[in-house]
C-alpha cells in the first residue's frame, strides 16, 4: 500500500473529505485516467446535471488487484454534487456501481479538475454560490501501462470471420448457456476479430448477461437477429413468463416493416 | 639447528623456488579475480542504468500516449515544434495517442535507445478488445515491451436509457444499455486512421489521386467513401458504423421523466441545452423569418465552436478541423461540419445526419435527430434524397463517417 503524503494535500482541505481519504488509505496514484471531457479541460462540471459521471480511474502499483474509479454527481439547481470513490476488482471501465464504495462525500458546488504533470486537483465550493472555495490533490507517481513481455499476435487465436453471419447459419457463439443458464461457453468475446454482438435467446435466462455472437453486427434486418434493446427487456415485465422470445417481443428491434419472430434459437426480424 | 639449515644447499635452492613460484601464482589469482569481480561490477552498473534509462522511456512513453495536452506543453517549450503547428490547427487532442509525435521526442530525448513500433490487436490486455501499438524498447542487454491501446479518442457511453427512433420524434420509445459497454469515436474517422487503414488492406491499392491531396490535411476528417468502405473501416478495426440511435443517446441533452412507467425523452434539437430556444440556431431562425433568408445572419466563433454552418465558411475556414465543442458524453463534430453517414437500424433510409457546413444556421437540417437518406455509393447531389436544398451545388459533397463497438462486459 501507498502511503499517503501529506504534501499533497492543500492546507484549505476539507478536514472531513481528507480525513476519509486518508482513512481509506487512497493516496498517491501510480496511474490514472480523467474520463470526463469537462475535467480534461479543466473546466466547470456542470452537465449532465443530477447523472453520476466517471471522472477518474486509477490504480497503484503495489494494488496490482484493483483499481479505484473516482465519480461524480453532478449537482442540480436544487440538490448538491456528490463524490463517490469505488474499488473495483479488476481494471475495467470505471461504471457506477460495479464496485464497493469505499467513500461518498457530499455538499459539493462547482468542481473544476485541473491536471499537472504531477498531480490532479479538484477545487470545488461547499456553500452554493458562496466563496467557500477547498481543494486537494492527488499526486501522480506515474507507472507504466503495461510492463510485460508479449509475442506477436497469433491470428489463428481471433474468432468470427467476416463472412460470419447468422442469416447464413455460418456463425458462432462467444458467450452462451445452456438450458440451465449456466455458461457453456464462457466469455470468449474479446477474441473476436470483427466484435461481438448480444442477442435475445430463446433460453428462459434472465441472467445479467445476453448470449453474444461473434463477427459482423447486421441486426435488425431480414433473417438477422433482432438488435439487443437491454436487459430491462429481457427481464419479468417486459416478457411472457419470463421468456423473451416469441412474436413480437419488444426485447429487440427490427427494420421498419419488419416484425421480431422467435425462431427457436434467438429472436429474429421477419 | 633450525630444520632449513639442515636442509642440503641444492634443495634450499629448489624450494625457494617452489614457494617463489607459488607466492607468484596466488598473486597471479588474486589479480585476475579483483580484475574480474571490478568487471563485473562495471558491466552490472551499465546494465542497471540501461534499465533505468528503459524504464524512464518506458514511462515517458506512457504518459505522452495519453496526456495530449500534457504533450502540447512539452512540445511548445522543447523540440518536434511541427506537431505544435498541427495542434494549433486541428486541438491538441490529437497529439494522444500520437505514435509520429512520440517518435519525435523520443528521438531527440533518448537517442541511445532503440524502439520499434508495430500495429498489433490485442485481446487479452485488460479484457479490451482493440487495436493498438506494440513498442519494443531495446539497449544492448533489455528488451522491454509496452502495449499502448489505441482508444485515447473513444468515449463509454454510460449506462442508461436512450430515446429510440428518436428522429421520429417518439419520446418513449427506448433502448438501454446496462450490462453492456459500448464505446463511440469521440471524433469522425481521420485522413490519417484511413490511410493506416488503406496501407493494412493493400499496400498496392494506395489512395486515388484525390484522396491523396486531402489525406495531407492528416487530421481532417476523411470523406469521399462508399458507404461499404466505411463498414469496411470499421470492421477492419472490430468495430461497426455508428448506429442513427447510438448517434442520438451520444449527443441530445440527457433529461428524461417518467410517464406511466417509461422514460420520456426530451428531444432537444441541440446538444447543449434541454430548451430548443437556448443559442444562435434559434436566433438564426428568427431572423430568417424578420429578415427574410437573403439577408445575412452574422455569427461569431462561439456560435461556429457548436455549429460550423454555412456561415462560418466565410470567417472561420482556417479553424474549421478545430474540435468543436463537445456533448454531454464527450462526443465532437455533432452538428455543423461535415455531413455524417449513420447506420439505422429501424429506418435503413434515414441514414445521414445532414448538419453541416452546407447548411445555413437558420436551417432545420441543424437538428440532432434530422436524418435524411443517402445512397451510400456516390457524393454528387443526386445521390442524396434532400429534404432541403444545400446553399450551393457541389461537385462533390462530403459525407464523413466514425465507428463504434459493443463489447461484452
């Protein structure tokens, strides 16, 4: 573990703030990401406004585990801004929610991230429209993206063709359940050379994962799978017992004219 | 009587040679140890330095792959003062994930070290499925590798409910994306990316002749292809072409409420604001209807930054490859610019978002959900169903284009 230096605090801290951060131990960052376009321009965050934005995702060397993703709500005209720190298990994209929140800290008006070869800092106001202006900083040790030995890239390792396609019955699943919506095949996806693509399976699964097909995403148009509308619409209220396909289910959409059809596999547009 | 004494003159003689030939040897072994050891320690000293040396390139290389910005200071007070110029002209965001500029520094800054770039996919790296750049750094006795994803300019729309069919003008209608991440070009797909594109599929299939010409302005978008090419670009780079509601979920102005249950979007015609009347496009139409359409509506380079229409032509041609100001998500060249091919997946035929610089402010082309339909095969006027006539007739309209990916969580 990092540990925390105090130098890199503003003595106009908010005590309560620093106190939780220090507590939480999150202190220098060995890599980090701001996410926000805002903050990259160092200008104020105000949109979306009431929508918890990422704004930053960082990891620590000696964490090698996890990493941290720092968000924000942005405050409306009538409720305050809202930061939250999450610990996620694995270095993914930063979504809120996907991990444990190790802080929350609450009010906050007006924050702007300005960014230094040597740290990030966030100065916000804790009185709206007020001059109650605080900052801290998180300083940057800076490490490597990747620091490992690799070999070329075998091309035989990639699947999905180009031709691939499910209207022509030449396709393959990267992610996909059985009966008892357990994996049969586990998520292959990111080996797909032409991406992947989720559909609506005939299976009686209201996993929070879709099956997922690999190569040439050409949903919605005739004989092709319906185009994935969400996992809300695969769930109890938006299907038929708790099945997702059968004629004209809502949990995909087709091409105008065309109408969603299960065809015992997925849901198709015909 | 001491025992040498007693020891015959001719044997004295040969042992003091044998202890002279020993004392020689072991002072022979010494030398040539402390000879070896001081070597050693020489050769490991170079070759913790040579480490350290790769190791400082290795995190320059980093940084300077995803801090532009952090870049464009380092070029204004340093060396590689082309890329400023560039920066200058088309935002310094292009100089993330820039391999010519680090090269550049890299040159300059560390010549002892030698580095070979390659494009690679690579699928196993954080679970992200993309293309990127393998480095190699290498010093005489280190070889060090670094991957660098080439995803500096995408942005992950975050999870939610979007409006579907949305250029319909239906505002509960929805889609949503929880459980899935799908990542959008920040920017339309650039002269430079096509050509790295075109130098991967057919080295002897070069750019035409026209395509070269514009391929110099690097950073500009690319325009000129088949709607089939830009399919081909996209999946060429395990992606697909922006999808017409992917488009809409990027740039109109998030705010929705509910009504018996589903979302209810607003569909504001601009990204910056939830109120239609909030900016120049609006003032813009109020004075085509005082002033009738010939009398010109004057703009100035806040009102180009969110909309590059016609009228910006005039006064701002110089800054038109600026980013113009982003949406909500982060997404550039919205509105105003070049015209935009989309891929719909409800309405195949409302398959180009139409805003551009061909279109006066006051237009209602300048609308985020507007959609009009587009061949896809040539760029004269008659390959596009116009739902309003463009300010000039072209020889050649320009329709860019930029990709998108779905991956798996």
């Amino acid at each position: 573990m990092v540990f925390l230096l105090p130098s890199c605090w503003q003595q106009s801290s908010t005590p309560s703030l620093q106190q939780s951060l220090i507590a939480n131990r999150f202190l220098e960052i060995d890599q980090s990401t701001l996410l926000d376009p805002q903050a990259l321009e160092g200008r104020r965050i105000v949109r979306p406004q009431g929508v918890v934005i990422p704004l930053l995702n960082a990891w620590i060397k000696e964490e090698a585990t996890f990493s941290y993703c720092l968000f924000y709500r942005v405050p409306t005209d009538e409720r305050a801004g809202k930061m939250y720190l999450e610990k996620h298990n694995d270095f993914t994209e930063c979504h809120f929610g996907g991990g444990e929140i190790v802080l929350e800290y609450s009010p906050l008006w007006d924050l702007r991230v300005t960014q230094s070869e040597k740290d990030i800092r966030f100065q916000y106001r804790i009185d709206k429209g007020g001059n109650h202006t605080e900052s801290f900083s998180f300083l940057l040790g800076g490490t490597l993206l990747l620091a490992k030995n690799w070999g070329d890239i075998n091309e035989d390792e990639f699947l999905g063709g180009l031709a691939s396609s499910y209207r022509s019955g030449r396709f393959e699943y990267c992610l996909q359940y059985d009966e008892n919506c357990q994996d049969v095949i586990t998520n292959e996806c990111q080996r797909c050379r032409f991406g992947s693509y989720p559909v609506v399976s005939a299976k009686n699964c209201l996993t929070e994962k879709a099956q997922r097909i690999c190569g040439p995403n050409d949903c919605g148009r005739r004989g092709a799978p319906a185009c994935f509308r969400g996992m809300s619409f695969k769930k109890a209220e938006f299907s038929k017992n708790g099945v997702s396909c059968y004629e004209g289910s809502e949990a995909g959409f087709c091409h105008q004219g065309l109408r969603t059809y299960c065809d015992g596999e997925v849901l198709i547009c015909l | 009587m001491s025992i040498f004494a007693r020891i015959k003159s001719v044997n004295k003689i040969k042992l003091i040679f044998f202890v002279s030939f020993l004392l020689f040897a072991l002072l022979a072994m010494v030398s040539l140890w402390t000879k070896k050891f001081a070597e050693d320690d020489t050769s490991l000293a170079l070759k913790a330095l040579e480490l350290q040396r790769i190791d400082q390139a290795a995190r320059k290389i980093d940084s300077w792959w995803r801090e532009g910005v952090s870049v464009s200071r380092y070029l204004q007070s340093d060396h590689c003062q082309e890329f400023t110029l560039e920066a200058e002209r088309y935002g310094e965001r292009i100089l993330e994930c820039n391999p010519e500029v680090i090269k550049c520094l890299l040159s300059k800054e560390l010549p002892d070290l030698l580095f070979s770039w390659r494009w690679v996919h690579f699928t196993e790296f954080l679970q992200v499925e993309t293309f990127g750049k393998k480095v190699t750094i290498s010093s005489a006795h280190h070889t060090r590798t670094l991957l660098l994803p080439h995803t500096c300019h995408e942005l992950t729309l975050l999870a939610g409910k979007y409006p579907l069919a949305a250029s319909d003008g239906d505002r509960q209608n929805y889609w949503e994306n929880h459980q899935q991440k799908i990542k959008v070009d920040k920017f339309q797909v650039n002269w430079r990316d096509f050509k790295l594109w075109k130098s991967f599929i057919a080295a002897d299939n070069p750019l035409d002749p026209r395509q070269m010409r514009e391929s110099e302005q690097k950073y500009s978008p690319a325009y000129g292809m088949t709607r089939q090419e830009m399919r081909d670009f996209c999946q060429f780079f395990g992606k697909e072409l922006l999808s017409s509601h992917v488009f809409d979920a990027i740039s109109l102005f998030p705010r929705k409420l509910e009504r018996e249950g589903r979302p209810h979007f607003n569909l504001s015609p601009i990204p910056w604001s939830h109120r239609a009347s909030d900016g120049h496009l609006y003032q813009a139409q109020q004075w085509k209807k005082q002033h009738g359409a010939d009398k010109r509506f004057e703009v100035d380079w806040q009102m180009c930054q969110r909309v590059f229409s016609y009228e910006c032509l005039d006064r701002y041609a110089e800054k038109l490859y600026q980013p113009l100001s982003p949406t909500w998500s982060g997404a550039f060249q919205v509105l105003g610019g070049y015209m935009e091919a989309v891929e719909n997946k409800i309405s195949p035929r409302s398959n180009l978002v139409p805003s551009s610089f061909y279109f006066k402010a006051a237009s209602s082309m300048h609308q985020l959900t507007k959609r009009i339909y587009w061949d896809g095969q040539g760029h004269k006027a008659r390959n596009f169903n116009w739902q309003e006539y463009p300010v000039n007739e072209e020889d050649h309209f320009k329709v860019a284009f930029r990709c998108m990916r779905d991956i798996s969580q």
